[in-house]
C-alpha cells in the first residue's frame, strides 16, 4: 500500500491557522474562480462543533 505524506510549513500562529481553515467565508473566497458556494447550513463565518455546511458548485 501507497503512502503519502505532506508537511506545509505556514508562519502564522496555530489558532489562526486553525481558525482559517474553519472560516466558511475564507474558504468561498480562496476559491472565487470555482463558483462554490455555502447553500445551506452554516453558510458565513467560522464553523463551529455540531454544525455542517453544504457546498454547491455553480457552472457556467
């Protein structure tokens, strides 16, 4: 069986890091070009425990 491993070393303190990778609306702009968008759910701000959001991509 294959493995992989990736380590990414990021200059940011690990609450903010662990914040932005919980920010819904972060995460909808990192990916502006895709048309992804939160549709139901926790849909702005950070996600937090017990909560979900549902993403939809948008084509055209």
């Amino acid at each position: 069986m294959a493995r992989f491993r990736l380590v990414t070393d990021i200059a940011a303190p690990i609450d903010v890091c662990f914040d932005l990778a919980r920010d819904i609306d972060f995460h909808t702009r990192s990916l502006e070009g895709t048309g992804e968008r939160a549709v139901a759910g926790r849909t702005t701000g950070l996600i937090g425990p017990g909560e979900s959001v549902t993403w939809a991509s948008v084509s055209g």
